[in-house]
C-alpha cells in the first residue's frame, strides 16, 4: 500500500476525450511538456495554494477583473488573462508536439 501511494498520480482522461487529437497527458510533466513551459509555471498558473485570491494581491492574480454595466441594470464581470497566460493559452501545442 505504500508504494501505491508513494506513485505518482497518473491523470484519467475522461472518455469524450478519446476523440481528441492531443497525445496522452499522464503526468504534471506532460502537460507541461505540452503546453512548452515549465513545470513550476505550470504550478504558477494552478495557484493551488489560492495566493492570487487568499492575500488579495493583485500581482499574484492570474487575472484582470472589471465589472461592466449591463443594460438590464445588472453587472458583468469581466476577466481577462494578463499577458503571462494569455501567451500560454494562445500558442499551439501541437506545434512542439513530437
């Protein structure tokens, strides 16, 4: 039992994505490779420790937030990824993809 806890976590995907045309992403360092940064930026990013939100520090947000007036009368909050992410999310993956 000790060793299947010392292991480390294999990601499941879920079964839609067998259709997909992504390679098998089983581990933090997969999906890093994946996305071509950097374990630690890929835990940047994760923020599982809640640092951006927890300390209420704008420089560790992820985030730009602003809320908009909605005809309605209504707000709507607007979050857009600062430029560190929005780099990530933008670039194609399957171009470093061997």
């Amino acid at each position: 039992m000790a060793e299947r806890l010392n292991e480390p976590q294999r990601m499941q995907p879920a079964r839609a994505a067998a259709t997909w045309e992504v390679p098998a992403i089983e581990s933090l360092g997969d999906l890093a490779e994946w996305l071509a940064i950097e374990v630690g930026d890929l835990l940047w990013f994760a923020d599982l420790k809640g640092l951006g939100y927890r300390l209420k520090c704008p420089q560790l947000r992820h985030d730009h937030y602003r809320a908009v007036a909605k005809p309605s009368g209504g707000i709507r909050l607007i979050e857009a990824p600062k430029h560190r992410l929005k780099d990530v999310q933008r670039q194609d993956p399957r171009a470093h993809s061997a």
